[in-house]
C-alpha cells in the first residue's frame, strides 16, 4: 500500500489536478505550500506502484504534456513544413 499526497486548490474549479507525491521532503513542501496560501492536501491510498504510477501519467498526459498546436489542422500538399536551415548572416554582419 502506497501513501501518497497531492496539492488541492480550493479557489479556482478550472486548476488542474497536481501529481501525487510520496516522498517525505515533496510531502513536507506541500504541506508548507498548503498552509502558506490557504490550501489543502489530500491523501489517497494506492494498492501498489502500477496504480500509483497509472494516475500520474493519466493527469500527465491529461493535464501536463505538451500538444502539437497544429495538429488539429489539416495538411496541404506542397506546403513547406520546415524552414531551412540559413545562415542570416548578410553583408556587413561578419
């Protein structure tokens, strides 16, 4: 059984869920963030590592992860994708 921790925001709805912590000096810093700005933290039991592990990926990917901006959008043929690789150096530059 895995005892883990997770940072709360009680003012705003639209904050997304912080990763679940179960180290001692990440524990501490929640709890002193917590109390700094009005805060709370939570406690959630996990059966054992491959569940820890499955909802901090889950919020990762969710909620954390870089996405593409562009990659909703349709791609046109004969467009250039990359720029080129250029030396800018002109007249007078060097």
């Amino acid at each position: 059984m895995i005892h883990a921790y997770r940072l709360v925001y009680p003012i705003s709805q639209h904050a997304p869920p912080q990763l679940w912590e179960f180290e001692q000096p990440y524990i501490e810093n929640l709890l002193l963030n917590a109390r700094t700005f009005d805060r709370f933290v939570v406690q959630w039991y996990f059966e054992d590592w491959a569940a820890f592990d499955h909802d901090n990926t889950r919020i990762w990917n969710t909620y954390y992860r870089t996405k593409p901006l562009f990659d909703h959008l349709p791609h046109v043929a004969g467009v250039a994708t990359r720029v080129p690789a250029t030396d800018y150096r002109g007249a007078g530059h060097g």
